[in-house]
C-alpha cells in the first residue's frame, strides 16, 4: 500500500492511498466465494453454483463492496501508519477505480492539533474563603420558611405581601386583547409579576370590591404589540388573603426528612447542607477562573469538525430544554458556534493537561465525591451502590474527579490569592464568560 500526506492548512490533510489490485482481487475473490456458498440458481444445488455464474451474476456488486470496504479499512491502515490523528470523517475522493488497476483514492481530513499547555504562571485565580456562621444559618430558616408561606383568607383591605384572587378584563383604546382578561387568578401584591401601577393600584382594596386601573405597557415590553400602549383594567377582588409562615415544629421539619433532633437537629441538616453547597460554589468560582486563564493563555486552532459535531449537540440540548417538534437541524448553526467553539477548545486544553502531566483520576476522590453527593438523599448507602454498579455514571463522576485534578494541577503554577467573604457573597452564581 503507497500512501502520501500532504499538508494544505495548519489542521487539514490531503493523503493519497495506492491500494495494489492483488489485495483488490483478494477481497473481491473472497466474497464471490461466499456468495458461492449460499446462491440458490435454478438447476443447481446450492454450494454447487459453477464459480463461471458466480462471477457472471454477482462480480460487480461484490467488486463494489470489496472496495468500499477496502477504502475504510486502508485509510485506518493509512492514519496509522503516517501517525496522523483524524479530528473527523474523510471526505474521500477515487483517483482510479477500474477492474484490473490498482484502487487510487485522495481522503481529505482535519487532525487534531498538536500543542503544548503552557502561561500557568500568567493565570490569575482568587480563592475565597468563607464560613457558615449561625446568623447565615438563622437567614436561611427565614427564607425555607417563606418558601413554604400559606396564606389565610382575611376581611381587611388588602396590603403588600397579601395575596390576591382577581377577575380582570384589559382594553386598549376600549378593545379587549388577547392575553389581557383572567379569572380566579391569584397574584401576591409586590411580586412585580404584573406590568408598573397594576399591583400598586390594588392596595388597600376588600374583597367584593370593583377597581378600575389605567396602566401603561413598557416601552420594552416582550408584546411588541402592547409595548408602550395605555390600557385600562377592570378589576374585581374575589378574596383577599395574608401570609402565614410555618412555625418551626416537627411537621415543618419532616418535609425536609428531619423526624428527629427538633430544632437542633434541623440547624445541624441545613448547615450541613450551607457547608457543602459552600464548597461546591467555591470550587466551581476556582475552576471558572482556571478554564479561563487557560483559554486566555492557550490559542488553539479547532478542527471545523470538531465544531460542527458540539454544534449538534447543542442544538439536540436546546430542542430537549425547550420541548416542541422541532428538527434540531432547523437552529441556525451560528447561534451555537461559539459555545461550541468555546467548549471544544477547552475540551482540548484539559485533555492536553491531563497528557502533559500523566494525570489519571484519583480513586479515592471518585469515592469521596459519589459519598458528598450521596449525603443529600436518605439512603446514602444506596445511592453509593448504585453508582459502583452503573459504569456509565462511575465514569461521569471520574471525568468530574479529572477535571478537578487538573485545577489542582494548574492551581500549583498559578497566581493565587486568597479572599475572605460571606457565605452569601461565596455562594452568588458567577458571572458568565463575556464573548468577545
């Protein structure tokens, strides 16, 4: 077999693969034979089909068989030998493709890149430090308290924090619109859920009572249609009702899966579950900062394809998140190139990483981690078994262990700096990534 490669950009290849007609004849020869073997051919047992019919009935199609599996199994051959690493699928094009030549065919790819990781010590990451301490442990009471507020029918007239059940009907220059009427919809007072002077207008007022609102539609409204227009709202109040919030007591406590310890007991579950809701917000503001520090210190050029592929992806991920019907093929590639981009670029980088310094997942860390996340539910045992017997997720959760190892690894070389904070400032979501 003859093969050359010649380079036509920095990732693409263009190898030209000479396949001798002796290997050709082999293969076509080979499954004439097959064929011979099971041929059913009237006036002939089978297995005894003469091998002149054979070739007569059934050569080209076998020829052509033979040489689109030679063309698969040569370029394999091919890659390996030249040492090349294809990023993608070839597009192959034949050169000489006649019985009784030799198989000539040119396969274009892209390779994957070769680099070296490098700029650790121009990577700047701050660590930051915090504690849960009892008042951010009392501040979360309050709010697992309100998220679970139950509201009571009350005779007064209705305040901020009430909840309200109303009949409305909107008009625009004295037409209703679409989506502008309701009944029986319930609506908390300052929630901010209806557009400015809505819930403001509604203050003070009793059940039974007829209230009629002009409001004004934000100029950046999402309905183009109403954006900036005058309406008018008619309004009924069915019922006016206040917040009650739960008192903490065994009831509150045992729909968190609390049955004993009381309050103590309580305080204790929620700070634990602060602590590690702490340490994974953190970890991930370090591993942020770290992948992009990396990117910021690494230009890689991508292979189109790789693109294309996480492209896909996305585009399967958007279908799944928002439902409907759509063709995933439908989503305009361009509004997922980036991302895709971002993500294969980096995918790249950690994967370099890990080869530079021979990293390999510490088990020890995979057991700790499935035994962190396995302390939130409760039967931790279980879900711990669970993991060991699924190679799968066992292999999710070591490719999450890698990928911290390599922010260790980087962390190493980096410049870091440490930064006390408050529970609540260590656990606020990260700024997104800008694009540039």
């Amino acid at each position: 077999m003859q093969v050359s490669v010649e380079a036509t950009s920095a990732l693409e290849r263009r190898m030209t693969v000479g396949v001798p007609v002796e290997r050709i004849e082999t293969e076509v020869n080979k499954r004439l034979q097959q064929t011979a073997r099971r041929a059913k051919i009237a006036g002939f047992r089978p297995g005894k089909v003469p091998m002149s019919i054979i070739r007569q009935r059934y050569e080209d199609s076998a020829r052509q068989e033979a040489l689109g599996d030679l063309i698969q199994a040569t370029f394999y051959e091919a890659v390996v030998q030249e040492k090349l690493n294809p990023a993608g699928a070839p597009s192959v094009e034949p050169k000489a493709f006649e019985k009784g030549q030799a198989l000539e065919y040119v396969a274009t790819f892209e390779v994957f890149p070769e680099f070296q990781v490098a700029g650790f010590e121009s990577i700047a990451v701050e660590r930051l430090q915090a504690d849960v301490t009892d008042a951010d442990v009392d501040n979360m009471l309050e709010i697992l308290r309100k998220q679970n507020t139950r509201f009571e029918a009350v005779e007064r007239a209705a305040q901020d924090g009430d909840q309200l059940n109303l009949d409305f009907v909107g008009k625009i220059d004295g037409e209703a619109f679409a989506g502008g009427s309701a009944q029986g919809t319930l609506l908390v007072l300052g929630s901010g859920r209806m557009i400015p002077g809505f819930e403001a207008g509604l203050v003070g007022a009793k059940a039974g009572e007829e209230r009629v609102l002009n409001v004004t539609f934000p100029e950046d409204y999402q309905n183009l249609d109403l954006a900036g227009k005058a309406a008018e709202f008619a309004v009924t109040v069915n019922a006016v009702a206040e917040p009650k919030l739960p008192e903490l007591n065994e009831e509150f406590f045992a729909q968190f899966g609390v049955k004993e310890g009381g309050v103590d007991g309580f305080r204790a579950e929620v700070r634990k579950n602060m602590e590690r809701e702490l340490r994974q917000a953190i970890k991930s503001k370090v591993k942020n900062q770290v992948m992009e520090g990396l990117l910021a210190a690494n230009a890689v050029e991508v292979p189109k394809a790789l693109i294309g592929n996480e492209v896909n992806r996305l585009r399967v991920q958007a279908v799944q998140q928002f439902g409907g019907n759509i063709n995933p093929e439908q989503l305009p590639a361009e509004l997922f190139e980036e991302q895709a981009k971002r993500r294969v670029v980096l995918g790249l980088i950690v994967a370099e990483v890990v080869k530079q310094f021979e990293i390999k997942p510490d088990e020890a860390r995979v057991r700790e981690l499935i035994e962190e996340m396995a302390s939130a539910y409760q039967e931790p045992e279980q879900v711990i078994a669970w993991y060991y017997k699924n190679a799968q997720q066992l292999d999710e959760v070591r490719s999450v262990v890698l990928e911290e190892q390599v922010v260790d690894t980087v962390l190493q070389k980096a410049n870091v700096t440490d930064k006390q904070v408050s529970y609540e400032d260590a656990v606020k979501p990260a700024e997104a990534p800008k694009a540039e």
